[in-house]
C-alpha cells in the first residue's frame, strides 16, 4: 500500500457513513443467515458438508447393519417382489441370532399374489373349483399373514411413508408403538394428509412403525432426516428412532428444551432436532463404509451370529431399479437402506451434528463484530494491504475455532454470515479505495491542467510584457486554433494526425506560439513604423528564438509532451505555403499542420486587431484579404475550414476581444502587413 493510497482523508461526515454502512451490510447479511437466505445457507452447507468429509472416522457402523435383498440377492432367488413367505423366513433367521431390533425398510401395501389361498379363490372365481392343500400349516396359506405373523413374532418394526401431495384413506387405525412427552408443544411438525401403510394381515400384526421419509435439502443433497411426522393428529417416529426404541426397549420418548434447542431423549440418548425434528446425519464415510449383509447368504446360512447378534438390523434393498438413492456429502450415492443405518448409529453413538438454536443470531454478531473493526480500521486511514491481511486472518480464525469446536463437541456454528461480511467489505473497500484514489486523481489532473495552463499563460506574459498584443489575443488565437482544427476534423481532413488528445494539446500549447520575442530587442519590437531591412532580419529570428526557449524546457520534461507541440508551432506559424515563409522557407505540407493552422489563426487575429503600428481591421477587411493570400500565404485546406466556421470565429473574436480595441478600418502601417501582419 503506497503512502498515497493510504493517506485517504475522510470527512466526519463520510465517516460516519461508512462505519454506518458497514454496519448495515452486516446486518443484512446476519439476517440473511437467520432466514436462510440462499448464498449464505449455501455457504453454510459447503462448510457443514467439508467439516463432514474431513472428520469421518472411516470406521464400520458397530451397533448397526443392514440386510440387503440385492442384485445377488434378486438373481438367486427371483425378481421383487419376493414372496411374502420368503421374506418372514429372512426375518425368521435373522431374529434366531438374537439382534437388538429388526427394522423392515419395506412397505408392502398390495396383497401377495403369489399366496396359496389367492390360488384357491382364484380356482374358485374362474373355474368354480374348490381346490385344497394337504399338509399345509394353517399359516402358510396366506403369504402376507404368515409375514404379519413372523412381525409380530420377532417384534420387527415395520415401515410406512407419509404422502404430502395428496390425502388417502386408511382402513385400520395405524399404531406407532411409541409415543412423546415433554415439549412436543415446542415443535412445528410436518403434517402428512396420507399415508402408505402395508395391507392388514401384516399391518395389523405390527406393533411397531417407523416412517421412511427424507427430504433433500435446496441443493439437492440429503443432509438430514425428519424423526418425527404427525398424522391424523398422532405424532409418528422415523424407522431409525423406532428401531432405536425398540432396541432399548422403550415405549417413550421425551422432547427436551435446552440451552443449544430442541431434542428428543430415548432412553440415555439425547438426539439434537430443529423445531421440525430433523436430525442431521453424521456419517463414518461412504456408503461402503456400513455393514451390508446380502440376503441370500442369511437364507443360506452363511453368515456369522456375531454379524447379527445385539445389533439393530434393517432389512431392504438397494437393487438398482428400485432407484433408493441419495446424494450426499460424503457419497453421491448413498443407498437409502443404509441412510437408516448411519441414523441409527448416530443416535447410539450420541454423536449427532447439534447447531444450535443461537448460532445463527451468534453469526450476525460476530457479523457486526467484523465490520465494525474493519469499518473503524478503514476510516482511520489503514491501507488495502493491512485490510485485506486482517481479513484473511479473521476469516481463518472463524474457520479454525469452527472445525475446532465442531470435532470436539459436534457443534456445528453458522460461519457464512461474517465471513461473507468480511469479504463483502473487503471488496467494497477496494471499490471506495478505487474511487477516493480516482477522484483525487482527477483532481490532481485538473489542479496539473490547471497549473499547465496558468503556466503557459505566465510564459506567454513575458511576451506579452515587450509586446503591444494584449491577453486577449492570446484567447482568442488558442479558440480559434481548436474551432478550425474541430472543423477539419469534421470534415474527415488530417484524420488520422487531429485525435481529441492531439487537439487538446494543439490548444494548450497555442499561446507560445510569439513566446520568442522576448530575444527582440524594444526598439524594433515596439517600432511603431516601417523596419528596416536589418531590423526585419532580427524580428524574423523570434521564431528560432521561440523554438529554443521552448524546446530547452521541453528537454527536462520526460515522455512526451505538449512543449514538443508548442515548440512546432513557435518555430513554423510564419512559414507560407508557398515557401516564402520564415525562418526555413518550408512549402505546402512540408510545413507541420500545426503551424499551418497557426498562421491562419494569428494573421486573423492580428489583421482584427489594433497595434502599434496599425488600427484594426473590420471582419470583411481581413477576410479579403485573406482570400487573397489563398495557396500563396496559407494552406488553402485550412483556409476553408476557417471560413466554414466564420460564425464560430466571430463569437470567439467578440467574447475575447480587447476593451481599448477599435473596429474601424484604417489603413496599413506596416508595410509589412500585406505579407504578413503577424510579424
């Protein structure tokens, strides 16, 4: 940061703005967090879902696993659905090893085709057959109560799904097999208009339910699961948290306040849940990671009891065409099967992701924190550099005690909001720096142009102060240099040499176009008749001396600049077009355009114009004149563009003109002057 950049002086007023305005974005922004305004809470999920990836242990579920019927699974044993039957004697081997809890991520809502009664009505209704199976147990004529039967049996959680689009009916009361205490008051559940529950031999036989219902987040990655949903008035428990229950043998559950928010308590497991009661997932890894058994080995025997024995076990598929899959942090396809798992062992390991129900509002503070340290650095004059590092070193502080907080505790604080307030004012600060720095700039340029201009005008003075021409001819000879070279512009004449820049310059330098004078002698520059021939050869070499003064000057000046211009002018505005001219006899375009536009504007001006040894001419006068002087004196290009612009010329003449001046004709003086006046 350079000590011009950093010396930025604000007045109290625009102090005030900006520590009010810094402020004010913090505030925008922290309240952005709290209502989950979309580059914030997007902001926030890429955070949660890198603390996630970098903190997975990488070690297999303990307490849970998972029985996949699966493509090895669908191809030894038939396509799904499987008879009902093949399914309880799946759940039969399974309850034989002794798990905590068996969970059944299946809902069967139609009746098994397949059964040996559906066989028999079907006998019966096309063919008026009465058919029966010998030896046969009473239960295995029907596939479905012979499932609701082994439910019951093994005490297995069954699964249903919550509709939220459309309302459906049920024919029997659905049952949770749980309830909730406590705060359940404090929650704004999700409230399903249907349901889809398994048909009533099975439905009826389970004691206990667990819903199968996720939502992904706006960017389409499931980050948490809803544990509890209302229906019909009854609150209903996910799969995970039933089978939880069903594990520990607990029949309650209890919604607690605390300082962090809402969660629910089973048994000696406290769940942390949003005032919806999602609970975020904490994953170990990728799915891979979570202990899958194909089913076909379990029916097989070919499993370990210690696979099975003590855990929470939940049976389903992740066969490819049944589509169960989500993206998520740490795989972007996670079966659905096992999304249950990686709950389950969250709860069981009490190691959930908790943010708390401040962070948000913590988030705006440290929000209005930041800025109001930035702002106060800001506006005591700190540079870009000191800025930006003090950004940077705060917004990695945040992240640090962030991760640091998050792997030792679970607690996941909302960093979004001040770091996106840190980096909105950072940029914002370039953008104020930037226009402070270039409004100064371009005051300093004016205040240059400015001393540019007082010092050519001081220069052209010196002249002046030996010379009988007035200030008012140096205006007016500057104006009338830019009108004819605008006009020559306009009229696609030099093109590529009149540019705006050139002409700007071309007006600038103008007034020293006679600075050479002060090296005449007062006897022959202020000689009110006729000069001698000697004295003529001296009032000529004001030229020469007027390229020298200039261009001496111009030599301490680097890079280009407007001298160069001046020093043209000074040296050939009394050169003629036809080589007659002085002090090098130059011819046609020979001589720079500059002086060509020069001596247009200068013998005008002086023909107009009262001296010591003339009055002034009327406009008519020297316009005739001039005419006459066509491809002889002057460059009959510029000549016409003069006369094309004689209106503009009038005003100028007229706005500049000098107050002693007489507009009457008389006749010439300087025998001279039918030459050149301006000598």
């Amino acid at each position: 940061m350079t000590s011009a950049t950093s010396s930025v002086r604000l007045s109290r007023r625009q102090a005030v703005f900006i520590l009010l305005g810094g402020l004010s974005i913090a505030l925008a922004i922290g309240f952005g967090g709290l209502f989950n305004f979309k580059p914030v809470a997007a902001l926030d999920q890429f955070d949660l879902d890198t603390l996630l990836v970098r903190t997975a242990s990488g070690a297999p579920a303990p307490g849970t696993v998972v029985v996949d019927i699966d493509e090895v699974s669908l191809s030894a044993l038939g396509q799904w659905p499987w008879p009902r039957y093949r399914v309880a004697q799946l759940i039969e081997r399974i309850a034989n090893e002794h798990p905590a809890a068996i969970a059944m991520d299946i809902v069967f809502p139609e009746s098994d085709r397949t059964s040996l009664a559906d066989i028999q009505q079907t006998f019966k209704h096309d063919f008026g057959l009465d058919v029966s199976f010998n030896g046969v147990p009473p239960g295995l004529l029907n596939n479905d109560g012979y499932l609701g039967q082994m439910m019951a049996r093994s005490d297995a959680v069954g699964a249903t799904y919550f509709y939220f689009d459309h309302t459906s009916r049920t024919d029997h009361p659905m049952r949770p097999g749980v309830g909730f205490v406590g705060r359940v008051d404090l929650l704004s559940l999700d409230r399903a208009p249907g349901v889809l529950d398994s048909v009533d031999a099975i439905a009826s036989q389970t004691r206990r339910r667990g819903f199968v219902n996720s939502r992904l987040d706006a960017d389409g990655v499931l980050r948490r699961l809803p544990l509890l949903i209302e229906y019909g008035g009854v609150v209903y428990p996910s799969l995970a948290l039933a089978a939880i229950m069903r594990s520990l043998g607990v029949g309650t559950g209890r919604v607690e306040s605390g300082v962090d928010g809402l969660s629910i308590r089973v048994g000696t497991h406290r769940i942390p849940i949003d005032q919806g009661s999602y609970a975020l997932l904490r994953f170990n890894g990728p799915s891979q990671r979570y202990d899958s058994l194909s089913a076909v080995d379990v029916l097989g025997g070919r499993t370990q009891p210690a696979d099975l024995r003590g855990k929470i076990v939940f049976i389903g598929s992740s066969a490819v065409g049944l589509h169960d899959v989500h993206p998520t942090a740490v795989d972007r396809d996670f079966s659905g099967l096992k999304i249950q798992s990686v709950m389950s062992q969250n709860i069981l390991d009490d190691n959930a992701v908790r943010i708390p129900v401040w962070g948000s509002m913590a988030a705006l503070l440290l929000g209005l924190l930041v800025a109001l340290v930035f702002s106060t650095m800001f506006v005591a004059g700190r540079g870009m550099t000191i800025l930006a590092v003090f950004a940077v070193l705060s917004g990695a502080a945040l992240i640090g005690i962030d991760i640091e907080v998050f792997v030792r505790t679970g607690l996941f604080i909302p960093t979004a909001a001040p770091l996106v307030v840190l980096g909105t004012l950072l940029v914002l600060c370039f953008v104020v720096r930037f226009a402070f720095n270039h409004r100064r700039a371009q005051r300093w340029h004016r205040q240059l142009e400015n001393a540019r201009q007082v010092a050519i005008e001081s220069m052209a003075a010196v002249a002046e102060t030996r010379d009988p021409e007035t200030g008012g001819h140096i205006k007016r000879t500057q104006h009338y240099v830019r009108a004819i070279a605008e006009q020559l512009q306009r009229s696609k004449k030099h093109a590529q040499t009149l540019t705006r820049e050139y002409i700007e310059l071309l007006f600038l330098s103008a007034p020293l176009h006679d600075i050479g004078k002060v090296g005449v002698p007062d006897h022959i520059l202020l000689k009110p008749g006729p000069l001698t021939p000697e004295e003529l050869i001296v009032m000529r070499r004001h030229a020469e001396f007027g390229r020298k003064i200039i261009y001496s000057m111009a030599e301490h000046i680097e890079g280009e600049n407007f001298l160069l211009i001046a020093g043209e002018i000074a040296a050939t505005h009394h050169e003629k077009w036809d080589g007659t001219g002085y002090p090098s006899g130059l011819r046609g375009e020979d001589i720079p355009l500059s002086g060509r536009i020069m001596a247009v504007a200068d013998i005008y001006d002086a023909l107009i114009s009262r001296r010591c040894y003339k009055d002034a001419f009327l406009h008519d006068r020297a316009k005739a004149l001039m005419r006459g002087l066509r491809e002889t004196t002057f460059d009959p290009t510029v000549l016409d563009a003069f006369f094309t612009i004689e209106a503009e010329i009038l005003q100028i003449a007229d706005r500049f003109r000098d107050e002693e001046a007489g507009m009457a004709e008389h006749q010439v003086m300087h025998v001279e002057i039918a030459v050149s006046p301006a000598t």
